[in-house]
C-alpha cells in the first residue's frame, strides 16, 4: 500500500473539548479504486477533496453505501476497534443489494488498521471518547446511464468524537411516512435510506421530538427502529426488541446487547412488537424504559413516545436498565473491564 504522509498535522488546530459529532477529520484518509474488475492502488493520502466527474453515477442515482463503527483508546494508550468484521461483512451485505463491488476482507482490514496507526494521536482518550470510522463505497464511473456502476470508490474517513452525553429523546411513531419496505433496501446501510429520512424527521422536530420511531410500512402498526438506532423496550422487568429483517438494519449494538442483557439474567425477547402493546403497557404502568442503541450513542434513552394524540412516558425513572447495559459496553468497548465476549481487537501495541 502507498502511503503519502500529510506535511503538516492539524491536530493541534482541534478542540477536543468540543468536538461536534462528524465534523473534524484527521490528516489521513484511505482510498481504493475498483476498475477493470479489480480493486487498484490501495493508498493512504493527506486528508484532502476529491477531484471527479460531475457525471459520476453517485451524483445521479445515489448508489452508494456507508458504514459506522469506533475506535477506542484504553488507559495504556492503546488503540481498539469493537467488532470490525461485522461492520466489513454489512458493507458487503449493503454493496450487493445496491449492485455495488464489495469490498475483500484484507483491503477493508488492511486500510483500516494502516489508517489507525498512522492517525492514532486523533483517538481520543476518556470515558465515552473515540475516533468515529466511516468507511464507504460510491459509484464512480462517469456517465449518467441509469445502470449500475462498473467503477467504485472505497474510502475510510476518520473524524474523532466526545463523549455521547445526549439529553433522553422524545420520539414520534410515524403514522404517514415510511423509512423501508418490503423487498427494499432497509436491511442496507445505503445513503439513500437517511436522505429519504430527513424530511419526516425535520416535520417530527417541529411538533417538538427529536426523532421518528420507524413502523412496518403496509399497516404502520408494528415498531421497528428510529433515525440511525434499533429499539429496545423494557415491559415490566423483559426486554422486547423487534427481530432484525429486510426492513430493518441488522446493528451490531443491538446484538450485542441482547447478549450482554442475556448474560446479566435479564430476559430479552426478539420479537415483532404492536404500536397498540407500547400502548397498553403504558396505560398499566408497565412500560418502564425505551431506548433506541447504535454505535454513535451506544444507548439513547428516550423519555417519551408519541402516537397520534397519545404520549408514552417511561415510568422507571432509576435503577434503568438502559444506564446499566451502557455502563457495560463501555467497559468492553474501552478495555477498562472483561471482555468475555471476545469482541474487541488490538489495533496499535
Ligand atoms: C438505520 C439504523 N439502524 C440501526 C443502527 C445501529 O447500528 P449499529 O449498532 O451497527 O451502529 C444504525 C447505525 O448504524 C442505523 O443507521
């Protein structure tokens, strides 16, 4: 791999006090072309634009798909990354439902590792601290034919991140828009599942809540997930969060918290979950918690949901499981305890 060092590092230019999420990046990138059948000229570069054709197929039909994962720095200074091969094995799934190249293990691992070390000084140290990782795929073939590209663009972008400590959210059950459908592409991380979010999420934000609960699109009766998180309910002392499907993407928080829970004794049950029994348990004071999970936040608890004229408060107000499972992924996710599971792996030694 060819690797071009930036001259000068902008480390020292961020406040890394006040890091708004996304919003820096670090002085290196990672990029691959795919051409001719074949991933070429793996290299890492300064951080920098990228010059392309106004007629790339990105621009015009938005194929392209993303992925979000975290590097962690525990207290030797050394870097750590929370389950990658899920998040290389999802692009993949993502690339081949759009029609794009996926991208081969030991390219995607290759940079990714290359990219941290180089960058390592940019991983924030501290509770709740990390580097964000996006690594994506667009169609970058130059014609505005509407067919699948056959040249792509693999990069990874690294932008460090502060502590989560977000307010809980109040969310709104959509009754008119639908984020995915059947034989869509919901289960994809494809940039064109958030656009087509924005707009009801902005209508939410104006009747006052921060985000929309997704429902199943034919019947808006079912729960299914919010913004850029899975859901989790806790009814009574269970938790009940919706089975992953072709609408619904398949997050790697949300696993691993299903066997985080499962190994503290709680009861978690994976199953499709009716607006109307939110509704219900609710009424009977036995809806205790919501949260939505993913890897920006970890856990976002949410304090109330709406639907129609109806608000859902959460009744349990301490002793939360959300605080609880949070506090323990954490700990994995930063080495600061056990890691049973064996989900963390060793980036700079
Ligand atoms: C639509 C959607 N659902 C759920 C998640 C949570 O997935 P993960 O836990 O893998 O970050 C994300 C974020 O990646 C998302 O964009």
């Amino acid at each position: 791999m060819q690797i071009t060092k930036a001259s000068k590092s902008r480390l020292s230019e961020v406040d890394f006090d006040n890091l708004s999420f996304g919003a820096n990046f670090t002085d290196h990138m990672f990029v691959a072309d795919y051409k001719d059948g074949k991933w070429n000229d793996a290299r890492i570069t300064p951080y920098e634009p990228l010059v392309m054709s106004p007629g790339a197929k990105v621009l015009h039909y938005g194929q392209s798909v993303f992925e979000g994962m975290k590097a962690y720095k525990d207290e030797n200074d050394k870097v750590w990354l929370f389950r990658p091969d899920e998040n290389q094995k999802r692009l993949n799934i993502s690339a081949e439902r759009l029609d794009m190249q996926g991208v081969p293990a030991e390219i995607f691992n290759e940079g990714l590792f290359e990219l941290l070390k180089i960058d390592s000084d940019w991983v924030p140290k501290g509770k709740g601290r990390s580097l964000y990782i996006r690594p994506f795929i667009f169609a970058s073939e130059e014609t505005i034919v509407a067919s699948s590209s056959t040249e792509f663009k693999f990069m990874i972008l690294l932008s460090p991140v502060g502590a989560y400590f977000s307010n809980d959210v109040k969310l709104k059950i959509a009754d008119k828009f639908s984020r995915a459908a059947n034989g869509g592409v919901g289960f994809a991380k494809a940039g064109g599942n958030y656009a087509g979010s924005f707009y009801p999420a902005r209508l939410a934000k104006e009747e006052g809540f921060d985000q929309v609960i997704w429902t199943d699109d034919a019947t808006h009766t079912f729960v299914e997930e919010a913004g850029v998180m899975n859901l989790m309910f806790r009814i009574g002392d269970k938790i009940v969060t919706a089975p992953t499907s072709e609408r619904i993407l398949d997050g790697i928080t949300r696993k691993s918290l299903i066997e985080i829970a499962r190994s503290e004794n709680i009861e978690v049950e994976v199953r499709p979950i009716k607006v109307q029994e939110l509704l219900d348990a609710s009424a009977k004071g036995e809806l205790k918690e919501a949260f939505g999970c993913g890897t920006a936040a970890v856990i976002s608890p949410i304090y109330a949901i709406g639907h129609k004229d109806m608000l859902m408060e959460m009744s349990q107000k301490e002793n939360r499981y959300s605080e609880m499972l949070k506090a323990k992924m954490v700990e994995i996710q930063t080495k600061a305890g056990e890691d049973k599971f064996g989900w963390t792996k060793q980036v700079t030694f």
